[in-house]
C-alpha cells in the first residue's frame, strides 16, 4: 500500500510536471549578463514555491554573482539532517537552429519533455522540492528527518558564490549528508548511485601579436598572428593517442581498483551503441590501452572548447588579428590537486610561446575530483530507496563530469554526498534539444519520497 505521500505525489504528477514547465520556461542563463534579471527570476519563483509548501526560513542569500536559494525545516529531533542541493541556472542554448522546438518553450514529445535546463538542473532538482511538498502534505506539515535546502544559480560558470558560502558559513548548511540530483542513470530502468566525479580546471591562453589588428596583405608574412600561436600551442598539449604531453601530469593518478574495475566490466554498455547513438562519430579516441568506460571515468583529460577572437562574421575580412584566445579544460582524477596541476599547465604552455607573442595562461574556476565510500547508512537507505521503484539492485558508477560543490561539501561540512540522479544518457546535456524523461521526473519523485521516509523511521543520528 503506497503511503500518503507517495499517493499525493501521483495523484498530482500532471500538476508538478506544469510547474516544471513553468520553471522552464525561465531563460536563467547564468553566463550570460543580459539574462542576469531572469536568473534572479528563477530564483524567487522558486522561494516563494518552498514557503508554499510549508518549508521555514526561506530567503535569498546575495552573493557576488547569482543569489542562492536557502530553505530549512528542522524539527525531527533525534533524526539525520538531509542537505539537499541543486541549481537552477541552464547553459546557453547555442546553436538554436538545432532546436526541433524552441529551447524555453517546454515541449513534450516520445515521453520526455524537451527544454534548455530539463535535466540539467532544473527537471531533478524540483524533484527535491515536489518530494518535501508530498511529504509535508502527508505529514500534516511535518517531515520525517531534518532538511536544509541550498539553491544555487552559478553552477554552469563555476559555483564561486556557493563555494565561497560554504567556506565562510559551514554552521548554516550543518547537516548530516548532501543529496545532489545532479547526475545521471547508467541506462533505461537501471537505477544508479554515482559514486565518483572527475575534478576539473577551466583555462584561458590568450595570445598577444601586433598591437592592433593588421591588414593580412600589407603585413601578413612578417607580422606575427595568434591564431597560428595558439594552433601551434595547442597541437603540443596532446599526441595522437590522446595522452596529454605536460609533463608531470600523470604522477598523481591512482587507478581504480580492481574490484571497481570488475564492477564496470559488467555494466550494460556496448562501445558501439555508445559510439553511434551517443557520440555519433565514426570512431572513439583517446587512450585505447584502456577501456571507454575508464577512459570516461578514471583518466585525465583536456580538450579545446572555443577560440574567440579575429572576424567570424558572414563575408570576408583579411585581418591579421592582435590577440586570440583559446579556452581549455582538463578534467581530473583523484589525487590530481587542481591548483598544483594548474601550475604545470601553465609553465608548459608557456615554455611553447612562440616568437612574437606573448601569452597569458588564466584559471577561470576549479574543482576537485571525489570518490565517495559506499559503506554509510545513507548509500543503504538510498538502494533500498530505489529497488521499491524499480524492483531493481543499483548499480554504482563514476561520471566523467564535474559536481564541484560535492567537493566543497566534504572539505567544509565533512560530509558524505549521495548522487541520486534520474538522467539518461541521451539526455543532451549542454546540447541541442536537451531532454528528461517523464517518467523519470516521477520515479526520481517516489525514490526521494521512500528515501525519506527511510531514513526517518529508521534515524542515524543527528547533525
């Protein structure tokens, strides 16, 4: 027999899903200065949505960026305190002529429902706040455990405002465990906990030539040029088998165990499924000694993500231009300590400047890689969470993205974090016509709801 709470949740599935879509429909576009009045939008709808629904001290906290959303309702004595966390700033929808429909414009189709922001974060985090309403109406106000709620609006450009926060004010965010929806299943049906996120640092190169942008005919052949700087530079940070050149950079990588390794082994994945419906390439890159799935979880990496700078507009312009940028990042491993693999970074590109230019290599932000053990009362409560939706056992994964704040959490609060995410892989993340299965925004629902509930009936101490 479902419980009350489980029974509210269904009984308004058509409701929460509209809320969603409401939610959705707000372009809180957090890198982009001229969303910055529908960030702060976002993040009032959503206040005023946790006092609606009977959680207590709910304000806006301003940060030097985007504010933070914070609620709490603390009143189970002898109960763990859950610190539940998400963000609620998307990513650009470039390029939008890849768009089937408008990317703030929530559209259902195939069972999933279709806008910038679905999965990532907006569609699981509002599972947070759907599941603490079910449970408040069940409870006659009440929860079953202590809860603190953290909202955050600068998660696609770095989290400084939250880390910052939780550095300064640990005492605030006091808890027992963090819960992050921002994570995906390893399949269809396959209920997943990730137990483990790569580390991360994004950089700019800017290359400086001449003093001001050169006519290509009058000065081409003589002047230095950036661009070919930078080509230059960057063609030396990797080899053709996708291992990364700096040296040094692999002295701190420890490798997944073996019984990890086994447990990845057996995992429902096919590199060929992966390759065309996924990556959709011709072919895989990188380290082929290793497996995709190590390659994806336990490898360092760096790519190139842009290289803004000289003319891009329609036509044709023969400018030589006086400075490029390139923006890299490096995704990182355990024991790979951003900062000190930043200085290598730096000191390696700089060594390969070539004649005429100058460089200026900047960190933007960065985050360390996690592992979490699984041996804790809250990854039990949590499987046991899932098998009741799925009939199903988890199974526990890495992500080759990166969640900094998990990191932040476990240096400042001393915390365990639980990654419970209803993501598919498929779900175009970053991407044109990003999507969350319906179906999953109500199962990830009813997993909170049980998760809840457990952990209230049974108690493991308190914060």
């Amino acid at each position: 027999m479902p419980t009350e709470a489980l029974q509210f949740a269904r009984q308004n599935q058509s409701r929460f899903l509209d809320q969603l879509k409401e939610l959705l429909r707000i372009p809180s576009i957090s890198t982009l200065p001229e969303h910055r009045g529908d960030v702060r939008r976002a993040a009032e709808v959503l206040a005023a949505e946790l006092k609606r629904i009977g959680m207590e001290n709910v304000q806006l906290i301003e940060t030097s960026g985007h504010p933070l959303v914070y609620a709490d309702w603390l009143h189970a004595a002898g109960k763990p305190t859950c610190l539940c966390y998400g963000h609620y700033d998307v990513q650009p929808p470039d390029p939008l002529e890849e768009w089937i429909s408008p990317p703030f414009e929530p559209t259902e189709r195939n069972g999933n429902i279709y806008a910038r922001g679905a999965v990532d974060d907006k569609g699981q985090m509002y599972m947070h706040v759907k599941a603490l309403e079910s449970l408040l109406h069940a409870h006659d106000g009440k929860l079953p455990l202590n809860v603190r709620l953290i909202l955050e609006g600068e998660e696609e450009v770095g989290g400084e405002g939250i880390a910052q926060f939780v550095r300064e004010h640990p005492e605030r965010l006091r808890a027992d465990f963090s819960l992050v929806s921002d994570t995906e299943m390893f399949a269809p049906d396959l209920p997943t906990l990730c137990v483990g996120l790569r580390g991360m640092i994004y950089t700019e190169i800017e290359a400086h030539g001449a003093a001001t942008d050169l006519h290509s005919g009058i000065y081409g052949g003589a002047a230095p040029n950036p661009f070919f700087a930078l080509c230059q530079v960057l063609a030396q940070l990797k080899d053709a088998n996708g291992h990364i050149l700096i040296p040094g950079v692999y002295d701190a990588v420890v490798p997944p165990s073996a019984e990890e390794l086994k447990a990845w082994a057996s995992l429902p994945f096919s590199e060929e499924e992966f390759l065309h419906n996924e990556v959709g390439s011709c072919a895989l890159t990188g380290e082929l000694e290793y497996s995709v799935l190590e390659r994806l979880w336990a490898r360092p990496t760096l790519e190139i993500h842009g290289m803004p700078g000289g003319f891009i507009g329609a036509g044709a312009k023969t400018v030589i231009p006086a400075k490029a940028i390139a923006k890299v990042s490096m995704r990182l491993v355990p024991e790979m300590e951003p900062q000190k693999i930043f200085n290598l970074y730096k000191q390696y590109v700089e060594s390969l400047c070539p004649s005429g230019i100058s460089l200026d290599v900047r960190l933007i932000h960065s985050g360390d890689a996690i592992v979490i053990g699984v041996d804790n009362p809250y990854i039990e409560a949590a499987t046991a969470a899932l098998h009741q939706v799925f009939g199903k056992d988890t199974v526990f994964i890495r992500s080759g993205g990166s969640i900094p704040i998990v990191g932040d959490f476990e240096r400042s609060l001393k915390i365990p974090s639980i990654m419970m995410g209803f993501g598919l892989p498929d779900d175009n993340l970053h991407a044109p016509n990003e999507k969350f299965c319906i179906a999953n925004f109500h199962r990830g629902i009813e997993s909170l709801i049980h998760f809840f509930e457990m952990l209230g009936a049974e108690g493991h101490g308190e914060a």
